[in-house]
C-alpha cells in the first residue's frame, strides 16, 4: 500500500499571498489604517497581481508583526 506524506511548507519558496482582508485579518488593523501606513512608509507596500489587484507576500506581514512586537516589548 501506498503511504501518504504530508508535505512541510517550504521556507525558502515565496509562500502565500494575502489579499487586503487577510491582512486585515492578520493585522487587526483597518482598511483605512493600513493604508495610511503604506503612505507613510511604516507597513510594507503590497505587490501588484493584475490590473486592479494587489497582495502582500506572507513574509513580509509576518515580519511587520515581529517588528511591532519587538518594539513593544522594548518599551
């Protein structure tokens, strides 16, 4: 018989791609917040996917996370 394996995510790939509700999701931030970061240069700018659709590579949320959290705890 045949075993199935599940495969572990690949670190070095470039991983998922969140669309603005995941990211608000992810974030807890609004819309409108997110936004306003972007133009003030304090969260990551979103790729574009098409014409009118843009993503935020996982990564780079996950690693705007761990920036707050690392200032938060220095405070």
């Amino acid at each position: 018989s045949r075993m199935k394996t599940t495969a572990m995510p690949d670190q070095t790939g470039p991983g998922r791609i969140f669309g603005i509700a995941d990211v608000q999701r992810e974030t807890s931030l609004s819309r409108t917040t997110i936004w306003r970061r972007i133009q003030d240069g304090s969260f990551p700018r979103p790729i574009p996917l098409g014409a009118r659709r843009k993503g935020w590579p996982e990564r780079e949320i996950e690693a705007w996370k761990a920036s707050c959290i690392a200032a938060a705890s220095q405070r």
